[in-house]
C-alpha cells in the first residue's frame, strides 16, 4: 500500500510539472525579440556594395577595398522604414544581420601589399570574414521627415579567426523604392584580432603599420519576392 502510494505521488508531481511548463511556454516565446515572425521582408545584398579599410604606416596612409559584401537583412512586417515619420519610435523584432565579405576580394592594387594584408588576415585559416547583427536601436540623433532613418548597432565581427563586439551607427536609405542603402563606419585595432600589425622589410628599412584602422561600407541590398 505505501509502495503505491509512493508511486501516485512521483506521477502526480510529474503531471504538475509538465503542465507548470506548458503554461510557461507562451511566455517565454513571447520574450523572444530576436526572431522575425513569418511576415517577415528579406533583402538581400546586391551589386553596387562596397567597403573600405584605411589606415597609417610609416611611409604613408594606405587603403583597400572590395565590392563583396553578400548576406541578408530580415526585418518583421512591423519595423520602421519609412524615412516620411519624424519619429522612428519602439520596434518589437530585431532585425536578423549576417554578412560574409571574402579575404581575397579585398585588394589595394598592389600585389605584394595585398599578399602581406591577406597574410596578417589569416585568410588561408579563415577566407571570410564575417558580421552578425545583435541588436538595433532607433538613433538620438534629430531627424526631420524624408531624412535618412538612423539607427545604433551592436554586432559581432569575425575576423582572422577572432571575434569581437563592435558598436556604430548606421544610416538607412531607401532607394529605387524595392532597394536598401546601409551605410556605417567604425574604427578597430588589428591586435584586437589577434592580428599583428604588417611591418614588411624594403630597401631602405622597416615599414611600420599603425595598429589602428578605419571601416567605412554602403551595403546595396535588395527586397526579395
């Protein structure tokens, strides 16, 4: 008798705690702001895109760029990207973010300076580098109607292996009515990613490079049907 009592006590808790979390259920998918609902609008990223990567050195500035930024931006059917309001307000969904630029599309013009850049990326370990997007907020920056909608953005950038927590504005602007120009720049240090500033040997000496550089994109993208 205390046997089956026992056991009608181990299955009433058992009953209690699955219903417990079913009730739950419908709040936690609730507090989950990160996913886009099944209305969602796509767009993708399309020819017309670049990126730019400026630093310093010893003997002089020096740029490279590439025209490959491919990737998507999933927003929900609710987010704000009409530029006619004053005000962005609150957004419910996050918008999804990821983008993968390749190593070797990004070039100076100079073959031993791309092969020492390409190098110091570590592209032979990691061909890509990447971004995903982890939160998105409405700019404080005063807007008037028809202006560029602004946003702040905090992400995680890959590169040479490394990842790391990046923080900068971005400026959205409708284009062609179905097309999306995003736009951003930031500054990083190579040594955050594990990267060691080039310093090549020349004829006359080392060349230095400064450890910090500068990133500057316009991201065309596209609305998909």
């Amino acid at each position: 008798m205390k046997q089956a009592i026992n056991r009608f006590s181990r299955l009433s808790m058992a009953i209690t705690f699955i219903v417990t979390m079913a009730s739950l259920a419908p709040s936690i998918n609730a507090d989950d702001k990160t996913q886009t609902s099944s209305d969602a609008v796509k767009y993708k990223g399309i020819f017309g895109s670049s990126l730019s990567i400026d630093g310093t050195s010893t003997v002089h500035d020096w740029t490279v760029t590439t025209r490959l930024i491919s990737g998507v931006i999933e927003f929900d059917s609710n987010f704000p990207l009409d530029p006619s309001v004053e005000k962005i307000g609150d957004f419910e969904v996050q918008p999804k973010v990821e983008i993968t630029i390749p190593v070797r599309s990004i070039k100076s013009g100079k073959t031993r300076m791309d092969e020492v850049m390409h190098a110091t990326m570590k592209r032979d370990e990691h061909p890509d580098a990447t971004y995903k997007l982890l939160k998105l907020t409405p700019s404080e920056e005063a807007r008037k109607s028809g202006d560029p909608l602004k946003f702040d953005s905090t992400g995680l950038l890959s590169v040479a292996g490394a990842t790391k927590l990046v923080k900068f504005p971005v400026i959205f602007k409708n284009e062609d009515g179905d097309k999306l120009k995003i736009s951003g720049k930031t500054t990083v240090k190579m040594t955050d990613f594990g990267m060691d500033p080039p310093a090549p040997k020349v004829a006359l000496g080392l060349i230095k490079t400064g450890d910090e550089v500068e990133i500057k994109f316009d991201w065309m993208t596209k609305k998909q049907d």
